[in-house]
C-alpha cells in the first residue's frame, strides 16, 4: 500500500475478474479509423501484461473523445487492435458497455483473457455535462447503471488512469465504493514521481504553463507560487493572452473578443492580482505572433495591430523562455505557446520543447497537446518524466486531493 492506496501487489489476481479502467484516449483519424498517436496505450501495458500474466480475467474500461462534445465520442476498437500487437496477444472488442452483450462476454472469460468495452462514454452518466450538472456523491456513483450492471461480476477493480483521476465520474470513482480497489502500477508510477517532485524540486523551478485549459492553469498557478514551489512561470498560449490583458496590454481586439467569447473574462481580474502579487515570478511574453494571409507576422507588446488574434508566443519571447529553462534545474511544461499545428505558428512551443532537450534540468511533460508536440519534436526520449495526465496533474499540482485518490483509499478498506 501507497499513500493509504493498495497497489497490484496486495492481491492474489490469479482467476479474478478485475474492472481495470485505464486512460488510452487519443486523436483518432475519423477516415482511416485509426489512432494518431499511442503514447498513452503504450503506458497502461506494463499493468495489462503483469496482470494477465498472474492470470487475470480482464475487463478494460476506457473513454475516447472529448467529454463536453458529444459529436468528438468515438469507438474504442481500434485501441483493442493496438492493445494486441503491443500485448503480442488478442484484447477482444465488444460494441457494448454494461448491456446483455458485455455482461454475458464478461461472465465467460477465462483466466488470462482480456476484453476491451466499448467507449463508457456512450454512457450518459459517464459523461462530463452530467457530472457537473448531477455531482453524484462516490456513493450516489455505486447505484448508477454501470457500477450496478459490471461491479456483481467482479472481484477486483483496479484503476490506472492517472490522466483521468481529476473527474468523478462512475468508472473512475464509484466501483471502489462496492469493490476491494487499488491502482495500476503507471498510477503508481505518476502519483509517486509527481509527489515527490513537489516536496522538493530542484532549484531553480520553472514552469511553463500554456494551452487554453484556464480554470486549473489559474488554480495550480496560486497554488505553486504561495507554496514557493515555483522559482518562474513562463507563460504562453491563451493563459498568457489573458495575463496580458489582465495588465491592459495589447493582444489584439480579436484574442479579446475570443477570450469573452469563450467566457474567460472573469479570469482577466484572477490574472491581475496574481500577477499583482508574484510580477517577479511570473513571466510575460515580450512580443506576439499572428497570421496574415497565410503568412506569420510578429509584433512586440504595444504594437501589436489591434484587429488581430494572437496565435502564439513571439521569437524575443521564445529565446527569453529557452534561457531560462536552459538556466532552471527542473522544468514542468503544461500546454504549448500557440497553435503548434500549424507551421506558421508553432515557432514558440517548437523553440520550448528544443530547449526541454537539451536542457540538464529533470522535466516534466504533461497532457494530451503536450505529448503531441513531444511526439511531434521527438523528445521523448530526451523527457525525464512523461505524464499521461493533463488536468490530474495540474488539479494535482494544486493540492486539491482528486476524486480518483479520494475514491482508491475508501476502496482499500474493502475486504
């Protein structure tokens, strides 16, 4: 047991059939049917391979697709093809979740078999809009359809989904209410690299915060910086724009409108005291990239054209970051600088990750966009630690206890 949460190696899985819910959500081609990338597949199979070579009956539960979109939902049985070749051994598909055809598949499975259900959600309780709408209680979450339907059928649930640990919803936080729980061994592996990590980094500690997920870029920010676990925290993409704005700078009437579009003007006063209270932490971009037909054009802070929209971090300010991550001792990187898709603006999360490779400092790399562009720039293998989680580890980094580790200690007391 770890952290007051049991681990693989406190049961006997040998006959048992383990819910095993893991995170294996990654960009698909809607044309091929294929998967982009499998980094996040790739990490689980340590837990698959040893428990099914105990000899487990595994039962895996998995998402794909964004959880506030409906129409980004998408099947997981092109996972189950890459499962097998990584596993060298066949994870059977089935169209269903907790319906007639998964309960009668799961009833006769033999020890060492390994089932893939279909996308959970397709589930509407599984689905982020209900989650916050409802905000079920771990126990409310026990007498939802899918706990009820799956939980009789078996002896075990075991999650290694650390990148999905911040949601509560019943696949992650309500089996461990009915059923004797523990965590994989990459939830193990992420939650104890990241502990202590934060108990104490080494010096100087830099993080590079961007992308567009506001709300726990904010959170974790205020957290990280009171505790004095931060030394600098360089910023880009949106969190950026909306730290500039928060000063009265301008970014361009058009990153303005899409910030008030996308209801993040209450976050323009967050990023004003923050940046009130911590100005020699917290670094700004010096200038600002934009499109203009079809070509990339820079403009420093103050002159940038106020019809445009920022799509990424400027070449002084991509230099400024390399520098100090160059200088820093450890580095965590959550979300590009701009739109890294596109080449006309991927010059400042390009100019980030070259410098996460040739920098000495222990780094960090975290969420879906980040080990995108790790991939695309091939540095994984020059990443200290790659974190399958995004928000967890932001939510993490926060303090705040996730609803997955709250729900993994109340299952460890079952019997």
């Amino acid at each position: 047991m770890r952290f007051g949460i049991k681990t693989i190696d406190d049961f006997d899985v040998k006959g048992k059939t383990i819910l095993l819910r893991i995170d294996i959500n990654q960009p698909v081609d809607r044309e091929k049917g294929t998967l982009k990338s499998i980094a996040r597949i790739k990490a689980c199979i340590p837990t698959l391979k040893e428990l099914n070579e105990k000899g487990a009956k595994l039962v895996l539960l998995a998402h794909q697709g964004s959880d506030i979109e409906y129409k980004n939902f998408y099947t997981t049985q092109p996972h189950a093809k890459v499962l097998s070749e990584l596993l060298e051994k066949e994870v059977e598909f089935i169209p269903d979740v907790c319906g007639p055809a998964a309960i009668e598949k799961i009833k006769s499975l033999k020890d060492g078999d390994i089932l893939l259900l279909d996308n959970v959600r397709f589930v509407s309780e599984e689905q982020t809009l209900f989650e916050m709408k409802l905000q079920l209680s771990h126990e409310e979450q026990a007498q939802t359809l899918l706990v009820r339907k799956l939980a009789p059928l078996a002896d075990l649930y075991i999650c290694d989904a650390f990148a999905a640990a911040h949601r509560d919803q019943p696949s992650l936080c309500g089996f461990e209410q009915v059923l004797p729980s523990g965590m994989g061994r990459l939830f193990e592996k992420e939650y104890c690299v990241i502990s202590e990590l934060m108990e104490s980094p080494a010096r100087p500690c830099t993080f590079v915060l961007g992308g567009a997920k506001i709300s726990d870029a904010f959170m974790m920010m205020e957290t990280v910086l009171k505790a004095g676990i931060a030394d600098k925290i360089l910023t880009g993409g949106l969190v950026g724009n909306i730290l500039l704005a928060s000063k009265g700078d301008n970014i361009g009437q058009g990153s303005i409108d899409f910030i008030m579009k996308s209801n993040y003007g209450e976050y323009i006063e967050v990023a004003k005291k923050l940046y009130e209270e911590y100005p020699d932490n917290i670094v700004l971009p010096v200038d600002l990239a934009y499109v203009e037909g079809g070509v990339r054009k820079e403009a420093e802070i103050g002159s940038v054209p106020e019809d445009i929209g920022s799509t990424d971090i400027g070449s002084k300010t991509a230099e400024m970051y390399k520098e100090i991550i160059l200088s820093s001792a450890t580095v965590f990187v959550n979300g590009p600088m701009g739109v890294f898709e596109q080449s006309e603006t991927e010059l400042g999360t390009k100019a980030v990750w070259d410098a996460l490779g040739d920098t000495k400092a222990y780094t960090v790399v975290g969420g879906g966009d980040s080990i995108t562009a790790t991939t695309k720039y091939e540095k994984t293998a020059l990443i200290s630690y790659i974190c399958t989680g995004g928000g967890a580890l932001i939510r993490f980094l926060t303090g705040e206890e996730l609803p997955v580790v709250k729900a993994l200690r109340h299952g460890a007391e079952i019997e």
